[in-house]
C-alpha cells in the first residue's frame, strides 16, 4: 500500500537484510542461527513504495553473498522508481568468492550518486576465522579480500 508523497520518508542509513542464511556458524553471532528466510518482493515493494530515496544502503545478512537475486532484484526495483542512492556498502564474511555478487555490488555502486564512495567490508575477527577454518579449510582470507579488492569498483 502507498502512501501519499508528503508521508514518505528518507531514511539516513537502510540496513538491508536480504535473508538470513551465512555460510559460516560464528559462535559470536548475534542474529542467531543461519535459516533459510529470504526477503520477499513484497517486503521490498511495501519498503519502496514508501521511501523518497535512500541516503545510504547497507546490503546485510545472515552474508548477503548468498542473496545475488534478492541483492538484484533490490536494485532494479530502487531503478525502476528511480530513487536516487548517495552510498552503498556491503558487509559479508568473505569466505567464497562469488563473481556474480562482485558484478551485482558494482551494478550499486555505478547506481549510487557517491560511487566512490563505496564501502566493501569483510568481517574478520578470531570467531569468524575459527568458523572459517572449521567450514572451509585451507581457506586464505587475505587472498579473498584481495581477490575482491581486484574487482569491486571502489577505493
């Protein structure tokens, strides 16, 4: 349901939580559980339609690395209202490496106002080295985050 232009707000920062599945299990984390809940395209229509813009968009999750098509489908419904965004960022654990959300993030980026601006976080801490280690062996995270510092479109 809309409503009238004059009730629509501007939020300063929009968490974005794409749905709540992580590839990692860090005994440290505060949203819980990994489960397998993804945003709806009604929530993102009812969160739109109600909005004028949005000052600055943090894709979340559970890791939102997961959720190219909800990360996706976000952008183009924000395009096809033509709602302007100053800054995105992303917070994710880095612990794979996916090209297509590096191609998605850099489609915001390019969308954003401030795309310089752009902020790409990889949370990294003793928890989420031991879940890392634990899930996935072997695994480099300073190779990722360079790996993503090679692609992502931003300082």
């Amino acid at each position: 349901m809309n409503i009238v232009e004059s009730q629509k707000i501007t939020p300063r920062r929009v968490v974005v939580q794409l749905g709540r599945q992580c590839n990692l299990s860090c005994s440290c984390c505060y949203l819980g559980e990994s489960q397998d809940v993804v945003m709806s395209d009604e929530v993102m229509d009812a969160f739109l339609d109600n909005i004028h813009y949005v000052e600055e968009l943090m894709l979340f999750g559970g890791d939102p690395s997961l959720y190219v098509k909800q990360a996706e489908l976000f952008l183009q419904k924000m395009k096809e209202r033509r709602m302007p965004l100053n800054y995105v960022s992303v917070n994710t654990n880095g612990a794979v490496r996916s090209e297509r959300f590096v191609e998605v993030f850099n489609d915001y980026i390019s969308y954003s106002k401030f795309s310089s601006e752009a902020v790409f976080v990889i949370s990294w801490d003793r928890w989420h080295e031991q879940s890392l280690m634990k899930k996935f062996p072997g695994t480099d995270i300073e190779a990722n985050l360079e790996w993503y510092r090679q692609r992502i479109h931003t300082k």
